[in-house]
C-alpha cells in the first residue's frame, strides 16, 4: 500500500492507496474508505512518489469521481463542500455500481458522485445549483 501526503487547496490529507491499476482505485483518506475513478491523463495520476516524502497531486483537468462509500450503506452523503451541478437520479430509479447520482462541483471540478451499490433511489436531497457542505445528506437508498 502507498502512503501519499497530499496538499489541495492548503489543506493536508494523507491518502493510503491500494492499487492505482484498478477502477475504482479503493482509498483510505484520513481514516475514511473511499473508492475514486480516476480520469484524465495517466502521466498526471503518476506525477505523485509512494514514499514517506510529501507529494503534492495536482487535480486533473477532467472530472475525477468520488464514491464515497463500501457498499452497504443507505444515504449518499457529500465528500466534500461544493455545488450540485446536476443530479442523474430520482426516486424510484434502480442504479447499478458506478451509476451516476450526481456531479458536485468543488474548486472548479466537477465530482461524478457513483453508486456504490446495487439498489432503488428511495429520495434525493439535492436538486442542481444547491450548494452543500461536507457530509450533506445527498441520496438515500430504499432497500
């Protein structure tokens, strides 16, 4: 597992990755499981050393996206502050793993927020333009 010491926006996170060959690439981000599909260029991803220096990851030009949980979870909540800039789904929709819920824009990037698992909408949240913060509830799933 690479340990990475990461500065976005002044703020210092350290993300742990398993392996960056696969989609989603499965994260520990301060202590917290995420699974992000990466997108953009391969030479950008691969500019940050897995060493016990700080490395600091430049944000790609194209949406990266965040699913923000392991599987099992009901509600979708925010990974971080920003804008919904459009929402895929409503109640009653079944999504598949890796479906888009909706896209968060956050510094100037827009975030595809996946599914994580299998299952129905039961509500969304968020509407676009609504701006959130960190852990907002997002979606809520119905089984």
């Amino acid at each position: 597992m690479a340990i990475y010491q990461v500065n976005v926006g002044g703020k210092e996170y350290q993300v742990e990755i398993e392996d960056v060959s696969t989609q989603p690439v499965r994260a520990v981000v301060n202590g917290r499981e995420v699974q992000v599909w990466v997108g953009g260029r391969e030479s950008q991803v691969a500019s940050a050393k897995p060493d016990s220096t700080p490395a600091v990851m430049a944000p790609l030009p194209e949406a990266t996206t965040f699913n923000p949980g392991t599987g099992d979870e009901q509600e979708i909540r925010a990974p971080m502050p920003g804008s919904i800039v459009s929402v895929a789904v409503q109640p009653g929709d079944r999504v598949e793993v890796g479906q888009d819920l909706c896209i968060l824009e956050a510094m100037k990037m827009n975030n595809r927020l996946r599914a994580p698992r299998v299952g129905t909408i039961a509500r969304v949240h968020v509407s676009a333009g609504q701006q959130v913060q960190h852990d907002d509830l997002l979606v809520t799933f119905a089984d």
